[in-house]
C-alpha cells in the first residue's frame, strides 16, 4: 500500500532492537484520512470471506480495526489487556507476551461479543513474533467461531510471526512489510505488483 509506505518512510523512526516508532500518524497522533485507506484496503483484500465480525487487541489495533469493521458493515470488538483475573466465568481469556512492553499481559474478550460460527477477522497495527495475533485467534476458536483471516497494517518480515501465522494455516495480509530495520534505516520487502 504505497500510501502507507510512504507515510513509513517519511516518518517512522528506528529504535533499537528493532522496533518502529510511528507515533505521528499511527501509535498516538493517529491520521484519520490514512486510517480511512487502511480500511477500505482491508475490506477490498477480504471482500470475499463472508467475515461477521472484526477483532483487535488495545490500543492501537482499534484506530485500523474501526474503519475496517466500518467498510465490511461489522461490528468490531477489541480485547483488553489486564494484568491478571479473578472472575473469568463470561470472559475468553489468553495469555499474550507483549514484545515491545516485554510483559504478560492476560487478553479478554466478552463472550457475549462471539458466537459459535462467526468468521472474525482479526487486525493488529504490528506483527513481530505473532503473539497478539496468536492470542486473538486462540480467543476466536475457544468461541467455536473461525479465524477468516489476519490483516496487519505493518509486517516486520525479518521476525518470525509471519512464518508462523502461515505455518499454522491462517490467511495473511499485511499492509507493508519491512525486511528490516538495520543500522537505523527502514529496507522493505520487494514485492512483484
Ligand atoms: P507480536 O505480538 O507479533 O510479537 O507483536 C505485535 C504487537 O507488539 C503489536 O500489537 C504492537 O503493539 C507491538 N509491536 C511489535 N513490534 C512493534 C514495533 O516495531 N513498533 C510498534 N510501535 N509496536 C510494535
């Protein structure tokens, strides 16, 4: 999504260890005219998967998952992050190791918000080692509803939650993908058009 691209280009910056910071238009100031594409990207990406239902993960899975869940005409549920429950009776809950916070953090969604059957897709801004993407698909299927796909607005290729997710049979979209974050600067993967 050149749009995207661009945007990481022009003003992401490198941390170290790897991580992205896109604070100015994805992480805290948020671009609403971009988030708008992202959704009607996503939307046109799995148009044909008859999805019911988006899920995110808080916070910066929502701004993307709204508009997404606003083009496919869906409601869009987000789970939460808490530190640990003692009521788990009407909550799905997983377990998910947060790579830039580096803690554990228990992730819940209502089980009122997925029926058995629902095809969910889930959005996430980042993907790194697959760990949110794991967890909210684990909470989908412990709903007895499937996973239609997962759509990520920015791939890290060089970690190996891609392999993973495709590994396990799940089908994958992401929006821009970066083959690495070397000695400050931001290379993408090459991709035939
Ligand atoms: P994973 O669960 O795939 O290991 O990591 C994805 C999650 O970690 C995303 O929900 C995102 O919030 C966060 N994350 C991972 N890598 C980055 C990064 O380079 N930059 C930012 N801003 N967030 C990241």
């Amino acid at each position: 999504m050149k749009l995207l691209k661009d945007k990481v280009k022009s003003e992401g910056l490198v941390l170290a260890k790897g991580v992205l910071k896109v604070d100015s238009f994805l992480n805290h100031q948020m671009d609403p005219f971009l988030m708008r594409e992202i959704g009607r990207e996503f939307k046109s990406r799995f148009a044909d998967e008859r999805i019911t239902k988006v899920l995110t993960i808080e916070s910066s899975g929502i701004a993307p998952g709204i508009m997404t869940a606003l083009e496919l005409e869906v409601p869009l549920i987000f789970a939460r992050k808490q530190k640990s429950l003692t009521l788990t009776e009407d909550i799905f809950v997983e377990k998910v190791y947060s790579f830039t916070k580096r803690e554990t953090n228990e992730i819940t969604v209502s089980k009122k918000f997925i029926a058995p059957g629902e095809r969910v897709l889930i959005i996430d801004d980042f993907l790194a080692n697959g760990e949110a993407a794991f967890g909210l698909a684990r909470i989908v299927e412990q709903a007895g509803a499937s996973v239609a796909g997962i759509g990520i607005v920015i791939e890290k290729s060089f970690q190996p939650g891609r392999g993973l997710l495709l590994e396990a049979g799940y089908r994958l979209e992401s929006l821009v993908r970066i083959a690495s974050l070397d000695d400050g600067q931001v290379a993408f993967v090459e991709e035939t058009p």
